[in-house]
C-alpha cells in the first residue's frame, strides 16, 4: 500500500538512506519485519515542529510453534505439533478451527553460505484442535469449559500412517527436535530443499475469511481486528493524507507518522515494541536529517555571504512539546448479554463512533486536554462526538501503548479506539461504519492537529 502510494522505503539501519529526506518526501522503514514506521514530511516543517503521529500494535494472541516442533507422540496415532499460547488469549475459541500456518523460515544457500529470511503463508487448513465429544466429558466438564494450555491445545498435524520418512538426516542440534512433515510442508511451500532450512518462527491462525454479518450487514466478522484493524486504517489514513490531489503537504508544518508496534499483547517491552528506542529514535533520526540538511545549505548560503542563524539546542525539546500520539486499540462495546461488565454512563456502541478510553490510574494516557484536542479534531472533521470508556470500579482495567510511549518520549497522547465484541476470540466483531468513522477522524488528525493545538491557550 505505501510503496504503490509513492512512499520511499528505508534501511533502518541509518546512514545514506536518512540523509537523503526532503520536505514534501513520503518514507517508511521496517524493523525485524514486525514493526513499520511510515511518516511524511510537510513541505513547511521547520526544524523544532511536531510530529503528528498514530501508534498501534501488529501482535495479536495466538498459537505458535515452539523451538522443537516434535511432539513425543502419546497412545494415539495422530502427528501433532509442539505449540506455545502467545498473548491473552481465549483460548477455547481455538477448538474446531480450520488453522493454516505462517511466519518467517531461514535458508541456508549451499553456495555462499549466506542465510535468507523467507515468508510463508500456508493459507489452508492443514491444522486442528478439537473438542472432546460431549459423551467423554465428565459432569463438571459439562459445566464449565476448561483449557489446560499445556495438554489440550495441541494440533493435530497428520496421522502418523501417512508420516513421511525421516531418512538419514543429520543430528545438528536443531533438525533431529523438528516435526519432519512439517519441515516436508516448508520446503514444498518455499521450494527449497529441507536440510537447508535451519530455524523458523511459525504461527497459527484461522484461515477462515473475514465476512460482513448482520441483517444489514452491519457488522465485520474476522480474525485479529484487535489490532489490524487500527493499523490498516491509520496506514490508509496516512496514504489519503497524502495523495497529490489534495495538496495537504503544500501547507503542512508538521512531520505526520505512524508507528506499529509489535508484542503490545506481552507488554511491549521488546527491541521491536512500544518500550524500545524506537519511537524516541524516529522522531530524533527524522528531524536531525532535515536540521543537517538545512545547516550544510545555511553553510554553503552564509560562504556567499548571507547570515543566516541556526541554534540547535531546542530543536528536539520543541518537537517533543510541539507533537502528539493518537494511540490506536481497539475498545470493549457493550455486551448484550452482559451489559452489566460496563460502567453505566460509559458503554460504548458498536457502529456510534470511536470511544476515548480514560483512566485515572494512568493505565490509558488521556487526560482533560488531549481528550478535548481530539474531540476538537472530530468536529472540525464534521464527526459525530467520540464515546467515553471508563472501565468499572470493581473490574481491572487493561493498558495500550499510549502510557509507555508518553513516558518514554514525553509526547503528549490520547488513547482512543474502535469498538468491538469478543476480543482475544480467534473470530471478532466490529461495527463496518466505525471503520469509515476512524479512516475520516485519522485524517483530520493529519489536517487539523496544528490548528487545534495553537487555538489552545498555554496548558
């Protein structure tokens, strides 16, 4: 989507590639291939303004496979698969699931023994836990549905009639600990030969599509809106922001950007999660390289005679006050079968807009002044007013990245999110008209931010 858009792809490792940003310049860079950061640069930014970013996460609880994929095999004849709960998971949504399989595998090239990194995608089902038959179950089992995460959700792969020859294959440490139908599966996928393949990193999921639902199809049915649902719609927002046609870079002073995190499920406290440098370095390597960039031209101007004064020192401290983090997740709406979980003045509605999610005890990053920015955002688009959440007094209330990138960087943000029912399911639900809701007030947020924020008397 952003480089059919026109935005120039990265190293993230620095150097050549950072020098190279100009204003007016559509960029995105990628780390471990789980995180993305894309930004565009307004034609007017000056060295010390703001950054208008939108944060979200791309993790989402499931099942992967762990280091040595062989399951000892038990007094049945099934091939299964060693697996690990990643996340939060409900996991009693994972039973009787058609469940494909994706991640990275590394391959060895037997001619320059270099490594490569190659994705896969095994859109199928070539997976299943299922259910213990009713008849099996005892009383008490009957009664409440309980998941040992350890026994019960283990795969089945293949029976093991069908198991393919292990051969003489070598003892390195690492290919005897595999599942060699599993490693057959990769091979064929990638085209490559098995004993080339040395480690992966492999997840399973649902293969079943997403699909409208209700009796005006009201509702979007799919896996993971928690949280690619944000991420789809803040990168879509940041691409219709910027489409030539509407010339909003040729006024805009400001850097807009979004930064999707990986491991928010386990905490973010990750080289690739909302608690890494990332975001703090972002704004840093962009803004430096335009600073640089306009001191080598001050310089070559002031040789030829002209004075032209560049001080430093506040450049980043004035970005920092001067920019703002939509933090994106999802949000709980009412359940009607147990509407009573929610606070009675706040209970969201699905397809009534986005909801604010507030919290005193700082587990959401909003307060009085970036919740009336953004609400201030939302008209100046011709929304409807946001919704509240504030969760119960009597319930834990759950955390984003909003709070670690606010106390990390020091930028300003607000917490906010479309809502939705059965999150952590393997299969949830959102209301179809808050993703426009959220694609319109994500590109307010790109038009109007800078306006909104210098209307506000010093805070």
């Amino acid at each position: 989507m952003l480089e059919a858009a026109g935005f120039k792809e990265l190293s993230d490792e620095g150097g050549e590639d950072f020098s190279t940003l100009k204003r007016g310049g559509k960029y995105f860079f990628t780390r471990n291939k789980s995180t993305i950061v894309a930004f565009c640069i307004g034609n007017k930014y000056q060295p010390g303004n703001g950054f208008k970013i939108i944060g979200g996460h791309t993790d989402s609880p499931i099942l992967k496979i762990k280091p040595r994929s062989k399951r000892s095999p038990g007094a049945s004849s099934f091939v299964q698969l060693a697996v690990e709960c990643y996340g939060g998971g409900l996991w009693h949504t994972w039973f009787d699931r058609d469940l494909g399989l994706s991640g990275r595998v590394f391959v060895r090239n037997q001619s320059d023994q270099t490594i490569e990194q190659k994705l896969v995608n095994i859109d199928r089902s070539i997976l299943h836990i299922p259910n213990l038959a009713i008849h099996l179950q005892t009383a008490d089992e009957r009664q409440a549905f309980q998941v040992n995460k350890e026994d019960h959700l283990v795969p089945i792969l293949s029976m093991s009639v069908k198991n393919a020859l292990e051969g003489n294959r070598e003892e390195d440490g690492w290919t005897e600990h595999q599942e060699p139908i599993l490693l057959d599966i990769l091979s064929k996928e990638l085209n490559v030969n098995v004993e080339d393949i040395i480690d992966f990193e492999l997840n399973l999921y649902n293969v079943q599509k997403a699909s409208l639902g209700g009796a005006h199809s009201e509702f979007l049915h799919s896996a993971r809106l928690d949280n690619l649902a944000s991420c789809f719609l803040a990168l879509k927002g940041l691409v219709e922001y910027t489409k030539d046609d509407r010339n909003h870079l040729d006024a805009d002073g400001d850097i807009s950007l979004v930064a999707l995190f990986d491991h928010e499920e386990v905490g973010s406290e990750s080289t690739t999660g909302a608690g890494s440098p990332i975001m703090g370095e972002a704004v840093r390597r962009i803004s430096d390289a335009i600073l640089h960039s306009d001191q080598s031209k001050n310089s070559i101007a002031s040789s030829a005679g002209a004075v032209v004064p560049c001080a430093t020192f506040e450049v980043y401290p004035n970005t920092i006050r001067k920019s703002f983090v939509l933090s994106v997740d999802q949000a709980h709406a009412v359940h009607p079968n147990y509407a009573s979980k929610h606070e009675k003045g706040h209970g969201p509605k699905m397809n009534d807009g986005m909801v604010i999610k507030r919290n005193s005890n700082q587990r959401y990053a909003t307060n009085a002044v970036t919740g009336l920015i953004v609400r201030e955002i939302a008209r100046k688009s011709g929304l409807k007013q946001l919704q509240e959440f504030v969760v119960r007094n009597d319930c834990g209330c759950g955390t984003t990245i909003g709070p670690i990138i606010s106390s990390s960087t020091g930028i300003r943000a607000i917490d906010i999110g479309c809502p939705q029912l059965s999150m952590h399911s393997i299969r949830e639900t959102m209301g179809t008209s808050d993703l426009s809701f959220a694609l319109d007030l994500f590109k307010g947020f790109f038009q109007y931010f800078r306006e909104v924020d210098d209307s506000m008397k010093e805070y």
